[in-house]
C-alpha cells in the first residue's frame, strides 16, 4: 500500500510540474523569449548608433554649408571655380 502510495504521490508531482516546465507558459519558453528579447536589445542598442549618427549628419547638412561643401568635396570630387585640383598618383 506504500510503494503505490507513492507512485501516485510522484505521478502527482509530475503532473503539476508539467505545466509549469512545458506548458504554454512555461519556464522553456521564458527562457526562450528573454534570450530573444536580450538579442533583440542588442539589435537595437547598434541601430540607435547607427540613427544617431545619421541624425548628426543630416542636421550638419540641414544648418550649415560648410557641412554640404565637405560632403560634395569628398563623395562626389566637386571643386570650387577659383581651385586647382591636382591628383598625386599612387604607387
């Protein structure tokens, strides 16, 4: 009568940690989605870099020439009409 006792005492024990361990809000799936939500955050910690930088840039090119000159200098190879360009080639 104990050994059965038993059984049913730990088949019990089972059946209420189940839910708990493998159900549809169990600990596996909240590990699960915390470890998501932790790669989800890095994602975007860098993306709010990447937008903070190109805010800057487009509020340097908004507010100042000195900004647009620099950015037509080096991307697009523009000189003013009073300059010379001269190129050293590389070896």
């Amino acid at each position: 009568m104990r050994r059965w006792s038993a059984y049913v005492l730990a088949a019990a024990v089972v059946a209420i940690q189940y839910p708990l361990w493998l159900g549809k809000g169990g600990m596996l799936r909240v590990w699960e989605a915390e470890r998501r939500l932790e790669a989800q955050r890095q994602t975007n910690h860098a993306l709010e870099g990447r937008n903070a930088a190109l805010e800057a840039e487009v509020r340097d090119l908004k507010s100042g020439f000195d900004a647009i000159e620099e950015h037509a200098r080096l991307e697009l190879g523009l000189i003013k009409t009073d300059e010379v360009f001269v190129q050293v080639p590389q070896r």
